[in-house]
C-alpha cells in the first residue's frame, strides 16, 4: 500500500534506537524527509547515516535533550515547517507509589507530558494553515490499564492522552489528525531494562524475567520496533485522516480489555 506522504517532512524525536528508530525507518522507508533527535550524538549520527542509506531520503540529525526549553528549540529551528510529528521520550523510572516526591513527579510529567503539548503547539498551527498534517504520540499500554510499578508513567502520560482527546477533535477539520500508539512490552533496551528489575526483585536470571514476561502476553513474545514503526507510519498516512484522537494498543494482547 502506497501511504501517500513521499516527500513530507517529519520530525520523529528519541529516534536513535527502540521505537522512535522504528517509526523513522518505516516512515522513511515511505520517501519522508526526517530531522531526528536524541540525546546521544554518536548513536544518533549512527542511526541517521543508516537511514540515508537504507532509504534515501534526508536526515537531519540534531543531538539535543528533546525535553529541555534549548533542546526543543534546536530541533524546532532545524525542522523548520514539518508535515508529521513523532513524540517519543524514554520512560520515567520504576518504583513504587511511597517513593516518589513531588519532584519526580515533576519531572515524568515534564519529560512524557509537558513535552509532547509543547512540540504540538509548536508545530500545529503551521499544520492547520496549510490544511494537513499528522502527530503520533508514543504513549503506553499503561493508560489503558496502569503497571503498578511504573506509577510515574501511568501519572504523565494519562495526562497526554487527556490533552490529545480534547485537541484532537478541535483540529481535525483543519486536516490535522492526532493520535497515540500505546505499546506494550517491545525487544526495546527499555525492555531489558524492566527485566533485569524484574530479575533483581524476584531473585532469577534475566532471561528467566524474560520468559516469564513473555508468556504473559497472548502473543508469546515481544513486539519487535519494524512492526511499530509500521503502525505508526499508517497512522501518518493519507490513509488515516479519519482516524481522530484513538488510543491504539500494540501490545500482542497483553492489555486484557473488551474495549
């Protein structure tokens, strides 16, 4: 299926390995032009050579903190007007509901909610004055049904989700639609690093947390970032403007709702 966005231009942040490396192979793959962002310039630079490459396409890579004031505004200057947006930003820590204080929680909302609204507002309005546009937030299984230790994530990014409900529909019939990925557990280094907590905590190998994880998903297995990316270059397609403020679950079934 052609997905009609050869030639846009996207900005897809935490882009240097995991999800956000997934979203930019495949929505390059699709002819887009990208400016990626992460924090490490090695791996970055590493990932954006890979991708010019692969695809073909330019890549603009810009090291910077992507929820800091500076490191959005880099990336915003660089970008310049972009017809799709990715929002991603690593997780906060886990832990339990008694160990956080008022600044962690600061600091998650900081990272994976305030970011995200301030790159929206950023980029939106220029969407809506030429008419379309496309925003994927990477979310988490958890606002759909919360993961006792990662009390911090469930907080930030049920407070996105809430944002994009609302904005979402205010801005559809200026052809911009929004929407949110919600993966589970995906062969991600975030992966193996809840398994070696995991692993620590019950007093097993890593590989054992693993397989123990990986049987509690109907699946039999963890995600893999190619099939991530692929959802999240449909939901930027020309296929997918009526698709307006959905929450979708990749996460092999794990989340064991109706709804």
């Amino acid at each position: 299926m052609d997905l009609g966005i050869g030639g846009k231009r996207a900005i897809v942040c935490a882009a240097s390995r995991g999800l956000g490396k997934g979203c930019a192979m495949a929505l390059a793959g699709e002819g887009v032009d990208l400016v990626i962002n992460a924090r490490g310039a090695e791996a970055l630079e590493a990932t954006a050579e890979e991708i010019r490459t692969t695809h073909g396409v330019s890549v603009t890579a810009i090291a910077a903190d992507i929820t800091s004031a500076e490191g959005r505004a880099a990336v915003l200057d660089a970008a310049g007007d972009v017809d799709i947006l990715v929002n991603n930003a690593g997780g906060p820590p886990p832990g339990m509901w008694s160990d956080w204080t008022r600044d962690d929680f600061i600091k998650a909302l900081d990272a994976n909610m305030l970011t995200p609204i301030a790159m929206m507002q950023a980029v939106v309005p220029g969407m809506m004055d030429r008419g379309w546009g496309r925003v994927v937030n990477i979310t988490s299984q958890s606002v759909k049904a919360p993961i006792p230790v990662l009390g911090l994530s469930n907080s930030a990014r049920t407070g996105l989700t809430g944002f994009v409900a609302g904005t979402s529909r205010q801005v559809a019939n200026r052809g911009v639609v929004i929407n949110n990925l919600l993966p589970g557990i995906h062969a991600t280094d975030r992966a193996i690093s809840l398994d070696q907590g995991v692993a620590k905590s019950e007093g097993i190998s890593v590989e054992e947390a693993k397989m123990k994880r990986e049987a509690s998903i109907p699946a039999g297995r963890y995600g893999t970032i190619e099939e991530f990316g692929a959802a999240c270059a449909f939901l930027c397609s020309q296929h997918a403007g009526f698709i307006v403020g959905q929450n979708v679950l990749l996460d092999g079934g794990a989340t064991n709702a109706t709804i």
